[in-house]
C-alpha cells in the first residue's frame, strides 16, 4: 500500500474545508478510460492544474488513466484519502459514500446529478446520504454539482474541460450553477482579472453558501467573494458573516420570479423568495447585488480601484462627445461635477496648443495631444480635498499612440495609490491593445463612459454600505405579550387564522392605534355603538370565509344617519345569507368611521430565508400599481426606522408637499418599532398587514389588520 | 492641369450628397508635411482606404506628401474639383470657402473647431460662413467635426489615424461626435459588424441629420442607421423620414440633463431638449433608443436576426443556471414560455442518454453530449406555429468541442433563414473562438443569456413599432378658434400671459368643462356668486405677480359658510396688500368648489424640436414623485388618443380598483384632443398645464388652468 504524502500546504483553523480545497489525497468514484467518461476528466483537470497531492481513480476496469491507477473497489484503495470525488449514478451514491466512510474518507464531493432537484421524490435518495454522513463524520459539498477548483493547490474537480479558461488571482466564486460559474470565468478572463478558488455548491445538501463565504472571507488568499445564488438559505448567517468582513461581497442572485422558479426548483432545488427581501436584506449586510451578468465586469472592476468616498468626480476626456455622455451618466448617478477646480485650470492653460478648449468640468481637452498633459491634470484634481475621483476617457490609435498610451498606465496606478483615489479609465482603442495593458499592469480598463461611472457608483454605494451596515442584533428580543400568546393559542388550537376583531386585539395589545370598532351579531348592538361612539361609521362583514370583504360587497363605509345603518345592516345580513358565510366566530363589525387622510402600509413578515422583516409604504388604491414599498429584517431600533422611513419615494408627502400639513411621521416609526416586536417575539405569526393606517398631521388610525398564523389553516383565496 | 478622371462609382439622384460621399476629386486644405499636421492624416487615411478620385493638398509649402501634389494656394489647384475638406484655423476659414466658391468647389466638410461651440460670439465667423455659402451655391458639414468614411468609395476624411479601426459592411453611422463615432467603430468591431457609412456632423451649420438620414435610408449599400446625437433639430423631418423606411434606426441621444447639456453646448451647440419628448417622438416614428453605448452592441445583433414577431419563446440551455437566469430575463421582459412543445419533447427523447433532463420550457439539457441534438431540438421549437422565437444556451470547451460547435453554426443560420424566425444564440466559450465564429459566419454570438433575451426584446418591440407607426398628419390642422385669436392677440399686446380667468375663457372656448367662477375686485360681488352658484366655494388670489398660488397663501378651499367666506375675503385682502400684488387685470376668483375625484394632469407644449405634444399623467400630490406621465406629437386623432390614455401605470385606476367605479375616460379623451386643436392651431401658445382635471364616473371638472404663450412675458417663478 502506498504512503500518504504530506500535501505542502501549511494546514489553517478550518480543518474541513482545508481537506476540501487542499487535500492531501483524492480518490474519483467512477472512472473508466472511455473517451465518454466524465469522471476521468477530473483526473485530467488536477493533473492539468498541477495538484500537489495523491490522486487514485475506482472504476470497474482497473489499470491506469492518465498516468492514475485505477483501483477495482474503494476496499482497495489506501486508506486515509482526504477527499473523494463521486460521479456513478444517483441509485449507485448511497452506498459509494457509506464505503468511503468505512474506508475513512471524510470529506465528500458528489457530483452526480438526478436527485431532488430532477425530482422531488429522489428526496429520500439525499436523506439516505444524510444519514450515512452522519454516522461516519462525514461532509459533502454536491450533489449536482461540479465541485472545487483551486488554482493555489491545483485541485480542479469539473468533470468538464477547464483548461486554458482560467488565470490565478485573488478573486473567489461560490455558484449554485457549474454552467454561470464558468460564465463568470469567462467575464474574468476578459478583465484579466484572475481566480483565487471556485466552489460550485448544486443541491447544498450539507454545506451551502453560508459556511463557504465564511471559509472564504478568512482565507488570505481571496481578496473578494462572487456569488450566483438561486436560492439562500441560512439567510441570517450569511448576512452575519458577510457583515463582518470588509472584503467585497458580490451577488448574482437568479431565480427572481415565477418563471426562474420554475426552473430553479428542478435544477438545484432551490426554493424561491420574495426578490424584494433579497435586496434589502443584502443591502443591509453590506453586499453588492447585481442585476445581470453583465454588471460582474464593472463590479469587479470598481474594486480593482482605491475605494471612492464621496460624490465629487472631475471628468477628463480627449472626445467632447464622451464628455457630454459621462456627464449624462454622472447626472444619473447623482454624482457631482464641481466646477475644475483653480490649480488645474492653471497647470494645465501652458500644456494647451490652441485656444479652443474651455477649462471646465467636464473638461473636453480634444486638442490636446501630448500625452502627459493628461496625468497632470489627473494629479491636479486628485491633489483637491474636495475632488473624491477622476473619470479619464481616453480615444487612442494603438498603431500611433499605444506605446504612449502603455507608457502613462504605470503613472495613473501610481497616481491612484498615492491619493487613494480611484482614476476610472475609458480606454477606446483596439481591443488587442487594452487586452495589453489589462494583462501586464492589472489597471482596470472600461469600455464606456457609462461602464466606468457604474462602476464608480458601484465603489460608493460599498463605501456607503461598509460604514452604515446595519444588521438587526441577534438573538431576537424576546418577551412575549402573554395577552397575544394566549390569542394565538387560542386561534391555532381552533385551526384557523385571526378575523377582523381579533386582529385588532393583538394590535390594540402592542398600543397601535384603531379606532372604536364593535363585532354585533345584533341590530341592537349596532345601534347601541353608534350611541356611545356617534356617526358616521362603517359596517363589514367578519367571517372565517370572506378575506377580501372589499371585492365581495362586504363593507359599508360612510353611514352617516341611523338609517342609512339599519339599511346597511339589513343589506349584510342577506348578503351573509347569500353568500353562507355564517360562522360561530364571525359576525358584522361597526367601526368608527374617520376622516381621509395620508394612507400607509405597515407590514411585517417571516421570510423563509431572512426571517422576520417588516415593511412600510405608500398606501390607497396607488400603492399595488406603484409599489413603493421599502423593507428592513427586524428586529429594527430607533435609528434604523428613521432611515427606513424616509425612503420611500413619497417622503414629501409625508413632510407636507404643496402646501400641505406634515403628518405625524414619529407615528409611523412606533408603529413599526411595535411591529417588530410583535414578529420577532411570535414565532407563530408569519404575517401582520396593516393596510391602511391613516396618518394627520398629530395622529392616526389603523383602519384594517390582518395578521396571518404560520401553521394556522391559510385563508387566502 | 490635370484632368479629372471619372470615379467609377455610378452616380445616384442626390447628386449633393453623392458628391460628398463618392466625389470624384478632392482638396484637403491646410496640409503641411510636418508630422503634427492634422490635414496630412486625411491624405494618409484616404490612400489607405483605397479613394479612387484625385487627390491635392493646399498649404503653405508647395511639394508632395503621401505622394500628393500640394499647392500653395486654391487658385493654383486644377479646376472642378468636387469635395473640400478644411483644416486651417477658424478665423481663416470664410476666406478659405470663399476661394474654394470661386474655383468651383461646392462641397465643403469643415473640419475645423472653435466655432459656436467654443464662444457663442464666434456665431459670426459661422454665419459669414452661411453668407459665403449661399453666394456660391456651395453646401457644408461641419464645423468642428471628422467629415466622412466611405468604405465603398475609400474616402476617409478623418484626420485621426482610423487604420484598422473599421471593416466594411453594411451598417451607417451618423454622429455628432466623432470619438463617439469612433466607440461606435469599437462596439462594432467587436462584434465583428461591418460599417458602410460614417458621417461626422459636428455643429451642423448647413448639412444635418435629416438630410443625412434621407440620404442613408435610401442608400442601398446601408441596410440600417445608427445615429449618435447631443441635440436633434428638424425634428419632425427626422421623424418623417424615418418613418417612411423600414430600415432598422437605431438612436443614441446623449446631453439629457443639465450636466449634460452645459458641456454638450460647447461641444457641438447643442440644445438641451426634454428628454421625455424626444422617447415619445422617436418611439412614435419606429426610432429604437438606446440608453447607452453599451445597448448598441445587442441593438445591432437583433437586427442580424429574423424580426421576433411575437412574445412565446422556447429556451434551450445545456446548463441550468444559464436556464434560470434567461427565464428571469424573459419575465422580466415579458415573454412566454409556454410548455414545451409535443413535438419537441417527442423528438427529443429518443436522443438522451439518461434520465435526468426535464423535458420543460425552458430546457436544461445539462446531460446532452452529442452537439447535433441541439439543431434538432431547435427546429421542432421553430416548427411550431405557437412558438416565435428561440434562445439558444451553449456553454462549451473551445478545445474539445470548438469545431462540432464551429459545425452547427451554418445549419442555424439555415433555421433562421427557413423559418423567419430568430434563433438568439449565447455562446459561452473562450473569446477567441467566439471571435473567430463572429467574423467567419456574421452570426450573432451573444455573450449573456441576458443580453441574448433583450437583443429579442428590441426584435420585438422594433416589429410592434414598425407595425404601429403613428406620426401626426402634416401639415398641421388649421382653422383656428376666433375667439381664441383674439385673446391671444389682446394679452400678447399687454406684453404678458393669461391670468387664471382668461385662460379658462381658452379651454371654455373649446368646450373643455370648467365649474362656474367669477373674478372679482368686490366683496359683494363675491356673495352674490354664492347666491347664484351655492356654497361650498374657494377664493384665489388672480394677479400677474403670483404664478404658485397655493404655495404662497394664495388659495382658500372650502369655504362652506357666508362667514367662512367673508373671513377669506378679508384675509386675501390684507395679503394682496402685504405682497403687492394689486395689477389691473387681477383680481379675486371665487370659483365653486366640486367634489373630490381622481386628479389628472393634461397638458399641451410646444417642444423646440419636435413642435407641439400633448401630455397625460397622474395628478394630485404624487403626480411629481411617480411622473407617471405619456407624451405624443400632437395633432393627435381618435384612436392614438385611445392608445395614449391607456399607457399610464395609473390606469386600473381610472378602470375602477378595489370596486372603485370606472371614471370618465371619454372625457379625458375629449379634453385632450381639443388640447391637441387648441395647441396646432395657435402658434403663440408655448404651454398649457390642466392640473387638474378631476374626473368623476360621469364627467369632470378642470379645476386649475394656466396658458403660457410664447412671445408672452414669462412670469414663471
């Protein structure tokens, strides 16, 4: 039997994911040497890649592929290997691992795909693994995946061909998908911008995201972490531990609505989420969320300069219409363009041939043509306190000026490092000759004038986010209201969900404000509530059958005699005849009718991945078509409920717009406050919606609640 | 002297702008033989691209350069030469024309800067210019610009290096901006897309982008049009020309803020227009505008496509995250994916070897090896009547699959071609390869399943657009309202604008509805409108001085008492007092107050560009935040009205929400086609803002009108 030899990679704290990405030994599960066989060309890939350690092949026929030998059985085998890398059928995987266990391989990679993400019913296939893992201490990152490439020890276990797609580097990738994760390569390596690790994570079985992004976050080597995810779980732990790293934090998150949800189930399992809880939720934990694929380049990029910390920007460009579009980008950006500060106007009016160019910001410098004019005025405007950043645009000949052009590169990475700055360089050029200068110096070289700005507005809102991160204090606050446990015990032991009244109940026990509302099942009693509490009121049917009492004719506002209420009620009783909606719970509600005003949303909901969040925004009939609505994870403070609320598009309603009065907007900010409380301290309830609360200038109502059990019987139509 | 010689290139009918773009002779003037001359590049770039006309240079040392015989002067240059290209200074310039008008020369390119763009003083040199010009019938592009590129007759009269930039083909460029004409080049080049055409048009003195347009349009070695634009004048002409061509227009309008115009202003005097009339007139004409340059790339290979005239797409992926993330993209622009044909399904089966693909839409087909499945699957998905299009997702390994790939690119040109519908293929590979795939086929190869859905998404909205076209009949309707007229003519004498009474006598002259109001200067006049008209009324201060009523205390709601109206009065009063608004023509309006509504915003302006539009939108607080607003060209007829009315995002509402009643939309409809008479058939009338009318199931009352007229004193604040 052979001896193990020591890998030279000097070992780190997490030993397990150590034995993943650098093993000291690698056995592939299901080689043969057919040209057709995938698992050999793993073999091939750690071979290509230069991987340090012992690799051993099983297949049926033993020999030697690529040089390997191939042993008959895992029995076989010397014992002691660190990692095993799995590729025979799904049906074949549960006893694969089991003797990879008994022969002492800890440590997992099963790519084989066909389990539940083919099909729901193959679950039991994974939960046989999981059991087996269990027993002998094992972990396992897969199925359906393509496992680890790690261009330091060489260990690359695609079983597709990855040779010549990569360069070395310091920027790591976990992916849910084998197939975006090489489309990532592929944005990289047209940057030059080379790869530290890749982890292709499929079904996450066991490991996920979470205890990967961790790995990656303390690993030396990686300076910055991408993501394609279709799906988060452990959501609060990879906020936790992406909020306590400065390293940038890139997410492309798919699989955003029906459609991708479709799919994403059967490709990796994955489940979907509200794509809007996504984005607060990241955003609170510092990440960078891209939309699209395209803006990897630009992200990456942004960060290949010193980080940008404010909004000023000077724009230097040697085309006037690449001037005029930055400034139409920057515009959009919000950034500003200061007019050019005096010391470079004054350094650079002895550089200038001819008189045609207007010293100004955008400075349109067309005539100029002695290259080094340019690093001087970018030293100029880097040199003001007030200056935050140089956007340098940059039309060249390489046949004419690229040995020029190459010459001022080393000067701009210099200039940026001395400043920490960043100077975003368009370069418009032959795409051979950028290709040059991205490969020797590392200078990041856009495309675009709007690419650069992107990215500039990329490295400022990270900027902005690392120092105003702002995660919810776990664990969550406890303390129940005995009040609303004892409501929710009652409604779940009744397998329903709260009604109308009872939804009041539990807002009214938080100290939020309803009006005097009254559940009759009696014309007297209707009557008797108009006597102590006067007109108008509203009149609405409240039962277990009828949610969206609205649509269904199941309110009368506005009843302004006595009359119009014995009218009313005599409407809804026949209406609840009609419509058999009679139960023992429910009956007519008269409410206190109040007078129109600013009409809010409040919310609050149990996000399967985040947990709880809760939510404000514009209400009334505008608020489904706009949708102007912003989301925090609770539990939220004081400080964190000002920010919320004061971004939604329709501040200025609140702060009185034309003329109007300010509404009471600390209202708001407690009701919230009080939300979050009652969410993170009920673990039954999985939603509060409180549609509208109607706020004046001093106070307000909530008019309607509904507050929904996680396990109760959902009474959604 | 040298005789000319024919150029072989046959002569079409604008003969003007053939001799710009095909002349037979030329004269560069301004060429020295120091390297720094600028002139001299001219010469250069036309011998490298193959001009087969004469060529003579003019400048000050008489010799050759580039083997060009230079003069010393025009009039030592032969005769009947047909294009001029300027390169001497600004001031000499008029002189230059001048010589160039006496001997015969009627076709200049200016290329000179430093003209308006640089100081609007020097406005003079350019209309000494225009003078010169017309004395000798001559025509001009320019000044301050690069000219043209011929790839057909090899003229290239750029005095930058522009070797290797460009190939040739078949796509047109007209650009305000020649370093954006050049990015165009790169975008291009990129995608290995050949160019026909260019022209550079600086500040269009003479010669514009119409002109241009119309001469490409109809050019039959230009099969589509990209036009880069800071400011768009003739804009209705643009828009009639385009949209009497099929061709693809593809519009890049940059200068769309105010950063943006200031630097646009000096660089080719370009005038700030609002942006939101130049999307509505260009979309209304079949124009596609991109946002940006990055846009440009996919915009050019939608259109190397079979138009997509529908929205069911099937996808087809060899990796499931690639599927995931086309189907977010295909939400996101509102394809269908419907369920994956029979047809296809039944086909495919018999090709996979093993179990673990789904046979859905889209396809992951993560597990298929053999590339000519692909095709197959393909041309079932085209097959079908039901299916319009198809997005393609190969991920592959240039090395070991590169030539089967190479292989199926012709056979999916041949499907594109068999069934007129589009194939959108992301090919994820090394660039390389996708070069080499690229130039060799000129199919399109798209980088991102993204990128792939949204090159799809302008096929499809450029088929709905050329399907659609709705330019307004010229000339515009006639006939104008008497009694309008003579308002007009009465306040434009008084050298100001409509005050509030006089601008709803305007609508009221077209039968738009107004509540009963009155202006007057006495209380008891006030009470006996109260008499007539019944309570509850308003009261708003009518002075020249006081455009923002309500937010200057000016306006008084409700008053639904005598008293509260007496008190109003005096109040008002005291405030014209204490703000000196006392004028002639002002006064006091009590006006009947009507019941709250839904608030819409109609208006009419007349744009500097595109001339008069009529606009549509949401009123009331939140019309500012959400500018949820639509714009169309006016005169507008029945059925665009229809149309436009039902663009804006607020339209369940005026449907009826929530078991809110269906609102007037007939009326809206009315009001705005009277606003497009009332704006096409009186010239003074700059603007006129309804905010609002409000709008009632059965009709609508116009609370608040204001009529700027364009001559008028602007008492804007």
């Amino acid at each position: 039997m052979k001896q193990i030899v020591e890998s030279p990679v000097n070992r780190r704290k997490s030993l397990c994911m150590d034995q993943f990405f650098y093993p000291r030994s690698l056995a592939v599960i299901g080689v043969s040497p057919k040209k057709s066989n995938l698992a050999r060309n793993v073999i091939r890939n750690c071979i290509e890649f230069g991987f340090r350690g012992e690799i051993f092949g099983i297949g049926k026929r033993p020999g030697r592929v690529f040089g390997v030998p191939i042993f008959e059985s895992i029995e076989a085998m010397p014992k002691g290997v660190e990692l095993g890398v799995v590729l025979t059928p799904a049906q074949s995987t549960p006893d694969v691992i089991k003797k990879l266990g008994k022969r002492g391989v800890r440590r997992i990679i099963l790519e084989t795909g066909g389990f539940s993400e083919f099909d729901m019913r193959r679950k039991v296939l994974e939960d046989e693994i999981l059991q087996i893992m269990r027993h002998y201490g094992q972990r396992l990152i897969g199925p359906n995946c393509l496992g680890i490439i790690n261009m330091k020890s060489g260990l690359c276990t695609p079983f597709a061909d990855y040779r010549y797609s990569v360069s070395a580097g310091s920027v790591s990738i976990i992916s849910q998908s084998g197939g975006m994760g090489r489309t990532l390569f592929t944005v990289m390596e047209n940057e030059a911008i080379g790869l530290n690790k890749f982890v292709s994570v499929g079904n996450k079985l066991d490991i996920g995201e979470a205890e990967l992004l961790k790995f990656l976050l303390s690993d030396p080597e990686t300076s910055l972490v991408v993501l394609y995810l279709e799906d988060i779980r452990q959501g609060r732990d990879i906020l936790r531990i992406a909020a306590n790293s400065d390293k940038p934090k890139i997410v492309l998150k798919s699989n955003r609505g029906k459609a991708g949800a479709s799919i994403a189930l059967s490709h990796t399992a994955a489940m979907a989420t509200d794509d809007k809880v996504v984005t607060a939720a990241l955003t609170q934990a510092g990440i960078i969320r891209i939309d699209n694929t395209y803006e990897l380049a630009k992200s990456l990029k942004a960060f290949q300069m010193p980080a940008l910390r404010g909004p000023n920007l000077v724009v230097i460009s040697r085309s006037g219409g690449h001037a005029v579009v930055a400034a139409d980008a920057c515009e959009n950006h919000r950034f500003h363009l200061p007019p050019l500060p005096s010391g470079v106007a004054g350094k650079l009016k002895k550089h200038l041939r001819s008189n045609v160019i207007k010293l100004k910001n955008p400075l349109d410098m067309g005539d100029v043509y002695d290259l080094t004019v340019f690093p001087v005025a970018i030293e100029e405007s880097l040199k003001q306190e007030t200056i935050h950043g140089v956007l340098f645009i940059l039309i060249y000949s390489e046949q004419t000026s690229g040995k020029d052009v190459h010459g001022i590169i080393p000067r701009l990475q210099e200039l940026m490092e001395k400043y920490e700055k960043p100077v975003a360089a368009t370069l418009i050029s032959s795409a051979e000759g950028l290709r040059k200068i991205k490969q020797q110096s590392g200078f990041p070289v856009f495309a675009f004038p709007e690419e650069a700005v992107e990215a500039l507005a990329i490295s400022y809102q990270h900027y902005l986010l690392s120092r105003h991160r702002q995660l919810p204090q776990t664990p969550l606050r406890a303390g129940s209201n005995p009040e609303v446990a004892s409501q929710i015990k009652r409604v779940k032991k009744a397998e329903r969900n709260f009604l109308l009244h009872e939804s009041f109940k539990i807002v009214e026990a938080y100290q939020l404000p309803v009006p005097g509302y009254k559940l009759v099942q009696k014309r007297s009693e209707a009557v008797e509530f108009v006597r102590e509490f006067g007109l108008p009121v509203a009149l609405k049917i409240v039962s277990r059958s009828l949610v969206h009492k609205s649509d269904r004719g199941g309110v009368k506002l506005d009843l302004d005699t006595l009359a119009k209420l014995h009218q009313a009620f005599t409407e809804m009783e026949i209406r609840i005849g009609d419509l058999n909606l009679e139960d023992q719970e429910g009956g007519l509600m008269v409410q206190k009718m109040v007078p129109p005003g600013q009409e809010v949303i409040l919310g609050a909901r149990r996000d399967p991945n985040f947990g709880p969040v809760v939510l404000f925004g514009l209400g009334g009939v505008l608020s489904e078509l706009f949708k102007d609505i912003v989301i925090r994870l609770a539990p939220i403070n004081h400080s964190q409920v000002k920010k919320m609320v004061r971004q939604v598009k329709f501040l200025p309603v609140l702060y009185g717009i034309r003329g109007g009065p300010c509404l009471d907007i600390n209202l708001i900010e407690e009701c919230l406050l009080k939300l979050s409380d009652l969410i993170t301290s009920h673990e039954e309830i999985e939603e509060v919606d409180i549609n509208p609360l109607i706020v004046y200038p001093k106070n307000g109502y909530i008019v309607d609640a509904r507050i929904i059990l996680a396990q109760g019987v959902r009474e959604r139509d």
